[in-house]
C-alpha cells in the first residue's frame, strides 16, 4: 500500500532523472566525449548520494510552503506535478519539477484550507528568476578564465581532449550530487510529513525515515537516468552541439555551482555566520540553469547566438506550470476525498489560550483579550481572525500560527527505551537524559514541548537552530506524536 | 596511462608534419639536379622523396586508427583527418613533380631555369609556411590564424610568376613547337599547384582554428 502511494513519487523521480540527468551529461554524451554507460553510472551514484546526505535543505523549505500531512495528499500532490510537467514537456517548454511541485502544494494548501507561507513563495520564486540569471554570470566568468588559462597554457588538442573528459566527468558527478540535493525535494519532500518509514539503526549508521524516502527518491531518478535519459541526452547533446565540449564543461560547472548552493545547508550556514547573503535552500530546474549557462555563454561572445524565444518560453514557464499543477492538484483532491473517499489532508486546529497569549506577547503579538479561548479549525480561519482583528499585524501571521497550532505529544515511558536505541549514536547521553525528565508529561503546543526541553537541556531557547538541536527536536515531535499520519 | 598515449599520438603528428617539411626543399633541389643534368642525385632525391611520402602515408593511417579506434576528438575528429589527408596531398604532389621530370623529361630552356626554380622556392615557403600553422593549430589556435597570411603571400608569389613564366615561354619564338610550349606549360601548372594546396589548407585552418577556439 505504501509503496501505490509513494508510486506517484518514484514516477517523478524517474522522469526527472529521465530528463534532467541531460542537462549534466547530455553534451558530454551527445558529443560522445563520455560513453553512456559510464556516464549513467556516475549520474545515479552520485544523485543518490547527493540526495541521501544534503537533500534536507532544499525539501525543508518546500515543507514551509505547505506541509502535505496526508499520504492520499502527497500521492496526489506528486502526481499532479508529475502530469504536469508531462504536460509542459510534451509543448516543448523548458519545465521544472520544482515549479511544478510548488503549484500542486498550494493547489493542497487551498484544497485544505491552509494558508500558503507567502514569505517561503516569495523566496522560491525570486531562486526560480535569479538561478538562472547566476547560472549565466557563473558560465561568463569561467568561460573568461578557461578561455585566458589555455591560451597561456597552450595545450595540445589531445591533451586537452583528455582533460576535458575527465573533467565532464568530474564536474558531471559534482553535478549529480548537486542535483540530487537540490531536487530530491521535489520528487520525494512532499512525502516527509507522512512518511510511513521509520528510523533504521544499523549500529555504525543511522537512516532517518527522511533519509529513506530520499533514498527511494534517488533509486528512482537513477531508474529514470538508466532507462529513458540515453535518447534525451542525444537530443540535449545535438541541440547544443554548437557549443565546443570546453564551453560545454563550463555550462555543465556553472549549473552544478548553483544547484550546489541553493542545496548546501554548510555554504548556508557559513555565508550566514560570515554575515553575508545567503542563498535561500530552494529547489530549482536544473533545465533553466542549462539555458542560462548557455545564454551566459552567447552573451560574451556578442550576444548573437542567444535564443530569445527560449528565454520567453522560460518566462512561461514561471507563470504555467505552476498554475497547472495547483489546478490539476485541486481538481484531483476533490476527486480522491468525494469519489474515492481517501483522506488527502489532516486538519491542524488552532487554538489560543492564556499560555498562548502570553507567549505571543513575548514576540510582540498581542492577542485582544476577546480572543481566549478562540477555536480555529484551519489556518485560514485564523488569517481570517486576524484580518479582522486591527490589533494584530499581518506579517505576524506565520508567527501566531506557529504558536497557536495543536498537536498531541506524549512522552510515552514506554517507547522511550526503543527511542532510545534509535537515536543513540545521533543524540548525545545528555541530550537523551533531559527526554527522560519529560516523561509522562503530555503537550498540546510543540513551542511547550521545546521550551522545556531545552530548559531541561539548560539551553537559551535562541540557540535552538545554532546548536543544531532544530532537526532533533522535529524527530522529537513526529516519534512521540500521537496523531497518526 | 592516458597521457603516455597522447604524448605517442602528439609525436606521431609531429614526424608526420615534420615529413611534410623535410619533403618541401626536394622540390628546388630536385628541380636543380635535373636542370644540371646530375642525374645520380636526382635519382636519390626521387628515391629520398618516395620512401617520405610511403612514411607519411604510414604515419597517417595509424594516426587516422588510433583516433577512430580511441574515439579521440571526437568534436575534431573530421577536421583533423582532413587536416593530415590535406597535408599529404602536399607530399604526393612534389613527389608527382619530381616523377614527372623523371618519366617525360621536359626539354626546359636554361633562360627559364631561373624562374622555374624561383617558382619552387615560392611553393616550398608556402609549404614551410603551412606546416608552421598545421603545428600551431594542434597547440595553439589563434597563433596559427596568424601564419596563415604568410601562406596566401607565397602562393600569390607562385601565381605571379607561373603566370609570368607561361606568358614568357607561350611569346619566345625560340621555342618553336606548340608541344613544348604546352609542355611547358604543364610542368609549371604542376609546380604552382602545391602552392594552391597550400593555400586551400589555409583556408580550411582558418575555419578550424575559429572552430577549435572554446
């Protein structure tokens, strides 16, 4: 049963890797400077690996979008995306999975009446315009460099065959692994929140359920990059043929830069401690960073070359596929609940309380007193409260949502020795140990769970995300929650 | 492993155009012996010329499977063939010259030794000048756009004077039979045409090069 609703999933996976795997290998194969075979093994070895070990970042973001908290949801999300991007494909127009999944979550969101997170659309968006546009000043300033090098380097055209295979092959692997990490969101992150899996401890490793569905994930882009990627990567490698296998190694190492940092939760977390900008974790298509390398590519060298339909077909894209998929999602959920009678979402209560209020109040939110007690059912509900309410501020609305959401959590003595021996390598003794000193307690606010927790642990609630206790307290919540996804 | 074999391939493709070059002085040299009638050295030289143009050929093939068996260049591949297959076309002219001297004997007026020898020294400068590009198109591309210049010179040098040897010989009532004239004729049209393969390499290079640029 698990694996029919995760099969929408693995079917996006395995057209991705069909047809993405193109934009990493496809010149290389194309051309015939790298043989397929090897090519397809690299690509899978490495989109797995890059999936499995940095797939989080990207998928989290994804999960602030909307989080998909039923399994009939997230089959009918992926799906949905799946169709559409099918459908794109099929009118010729450069499409993304990432655009695609981002319309069918909001297409849930609205299905479920939950509130979209405007502020993470806003940062998925801005990644979609300005990936491509990096891509293209990356591809300029390697190209000026490789460019300046063999001219001073003078090297035969032999050596500089063998080089250049080894590096589309080198490059091409980094490329996988960026790949993999950026986009395993969009195959498998919508599947996160009700994730059937449970954590696998092997003694010298342990395998999150997240980690497992990436997993999954990464089997399936690889089933796609061996089976179907082959007549893609000849049309990719004819298409762009015109480009030398030198400017094709650049556009391939401009592409895999960007996906590496719009994946990397370490150059995330590095750019962010050194105060500079940080690129936000975002999927992105890998497809547009190919035309933008290319079009980088045209640019310096006069600008002739460069396709501007292509460029109005990727403007398109922005703007269709999302739209189709969210509309697709919406049409396909009212089906699956009204004539199939599957559960597509699990409805998240609202509610406020004097301990609420009062946690508000420290965020600067203040609740109007008329407010105690108010039951919301949905999130909408409540951005429909607050849209009345002339006290509160919109801006605070993913705050209040935060703090007022109900769950059920208890710390149950009884699963605690096999949690234990789940997470005994990831947490440390002391961390295990503060746990234990919330047995028995149950609570209704996740925020109340965290603060004692972390007052237990004789930790500031600020260091929460810098001590990295931010993915182990969301383990916390799922393994002890007693609603059942 | 794989730099040991390119290091072969990259010295094959030099004694290759190095085959070619040691082969562009026999031309006037040849032409010398024959105009003095030394006809033990131009017996040797046709010999020296023939044994060249059988190792071009050699070198060639081999170079031509190990890039197709290797599957090396394969964006260019076909340029490189044409490339050496061009090259070659030089050697197997000058050898055909000098044959040719050997098997019709063309009864050449010692006033035109001169001119005819001048034009062998303008084809051989635009062969030096060929192999000069050929050897930096393989390193450095843009480096052999700027030889090829020096290519067309000589071969508009070689037309100027095949045209005026062919005028000259064509106006001299000395030369009374139509025969020789056409004769004459002949030989020089055989000498300009390995400036004119010369000149149809640079012109090939001179795309390659732009192709070759990344």
């Amino acid at each position: 049963m698990i694996l029919i609703y995760l099969s929408s999933g693995l079917f996006l996976g395995w057209s991705l890797g069909a047809n993405d795997a193109s934009n990493i290998f496809g010149t290389a194969v194309g051309t015939k400077m790298v043989r397929f075979k090897t090519a397809a093994i690299i690509a899978s070895i490495f989109v797995i690996i890059g999936a499995v070990l940095s797939g989080t970042g990207a998928s989290h973001t994804l999960g602030t979008l909307g989080s998909v908290n039923a399994l009939g949801g997230a089959f009918m999300v992926a799906l949905a995306a799946g169709m559409s991007v099918f459908w794109m494909t099929k009118m010729q127009i450069p499409v993304s999975t990432s655009q695609a999944i981002v319309g069918a979550i909001i297409g849930w969101n609205f299905f479920a009446n939950m509130l979209t997170n405007y502020n993470s659309l806003i940062k998925i968006v801005f990644s979609w315009v300005i990936s491509p546009v990096l891509a293209a000043i990356f591809s300029m300033l390697l190209y000026i460099f490789v460019k300046k090098l063999l001219q001073y380097l003078s090297i035969s055209i032999f050596r500089l065959d063998i080089f250049t295979r080894a590096g589309l092959i080198i490059v091409g692997a980094f490329g996988a692994y960026s790949l993999g990490a950026n986009n395993i969101a969009n195959v498998m992150g919508v599947f996160i929140p009700s994730s059937p899996f449970h954590t696998i401890n092997l003694g010298f490793i342990r395998i999150g359920n997240t980690e497992i569905l990436f997993f999954l994930g990464g089997i399936a882009i690889a089933v796609g990059i061996f089976t179907y990627s082959h007549k893609v990567m000849k049309t990719v490698g004819n298409q762009l043929v015109k480009l030398t296998p030198q400017s094709a190694l650049i556009v391939v190492l401009a592409e895999s830069l960007v996906l590496f940092l719009f994946a990397s939760q370490t150059v995330h977390q590095w750019l962010v401690a050194h105060n500079l900008p940080a690129f936000p974790l975002v999927p992105i298509s890998s497809s547009q960073l190919v035309v933008g390398g290319v079009i980088g590519i045209g640019l310096i060298q006069g600008g002739q070359h460069i396709k501007y339909r292509i460029v109005g077909k990727i403007i398109t894209g922005w703007v269709t596929t999302p739209v189709l998929a969210c509309l697709l999602t919406f049409i396909s959920l009212f089906f699956l609940q009204n004539i199939f009678e599957m559960e597509v979402y699990h409805p998240v209560d609202y509610q406020f309380n004097p301990a609420v209020t009062k946690k508000l109040e420290s965020k600067g939110i203040k609740i109007p007193q008329s407010a105690d007690r108010l039951h919301f059912r949905n999130s909408r509900q409540v951005k429909q409260f607050v849209d009345t309410c002339n006290q509160i501020s919109s801006d605070s609305i993913h705050t209040l949502l935060e703090y007022s959401r109900q769950d059920s959590i208890y710390i149950d003595p009884h699963k605690f020795p096999h949690f234990k021996d789940e997470v005994a390598d990831w947490f440390k003794p002391g961390e295990i140990k503060a746990l234990l000193k919330l047995k028995n307690n149950r609570y209704t606010y996740k925020w109340r769970l965290r603060e004692e927790y972390l007052k237990s642990l004789n930790i500031s609630s600020q260091n929460t995300e810098s001590s990295h206790l931010g993915s182990k307290l969301d383990y916390i919540y799922q393994y002890f929650s007693l609603k059942e996804y | 492993m794989l730099l040991k074999k390119t290091k072969q391939l990259e010295n094959k493709v030099n004694n290759f155009l190095d085959i070619i070059n040691d082969a562009g002085p026999f031309l006037v040299t040849g032409l010398d012996s024959y105009f003095n009638d030394d006809e033990e050295k131009f017996d040797n030289y046709l010999e020296k010329l023939i044994k060249l143009e059988n190792k071009a050929d050699g070198i060639r093939r081999n170079i031509e499977t190990q890039l197709y068996e290797k599957t090396l260049i394969p964006e260019a591949r076909a340029d490189v063939l044409s490339l050496l297959e061009a090259l070659d076309d030089i050697i197997d002219r000058i050898s055909g010259v000098i044959r040719e001297f050997n098997m019709e004997i063309p009864d050449i007026h010692p006033k035109y030794h001169k001119n005819y020898l001048l034009l062998s020294e303008y084809a051989q400068n635009a062969v030096d000048q060929i192999i000069r590009a050929s050897r930096y198109f393989f390193n450095d591309p843009v480096e052999a756009r700027h030889c090829l210049p020096k290519v067309y010179h000589w071969e508009e040098e070689a037309d100027d004077i095949s045209g005026e040897l062919i005028r000259n010989v064509f106006r001299d009532p000395d030369i009374g039979k139509l025969s020789i004239k056409l004769h004459h004729r002949m030989f020089v049209d055989r000498i300009d045409r390995v400036a004119d393969i010369s000149e149809d390499i640079a012109d090939k290079l001179s795309i390659f090069t732009i192709k070759r640029s990344i």
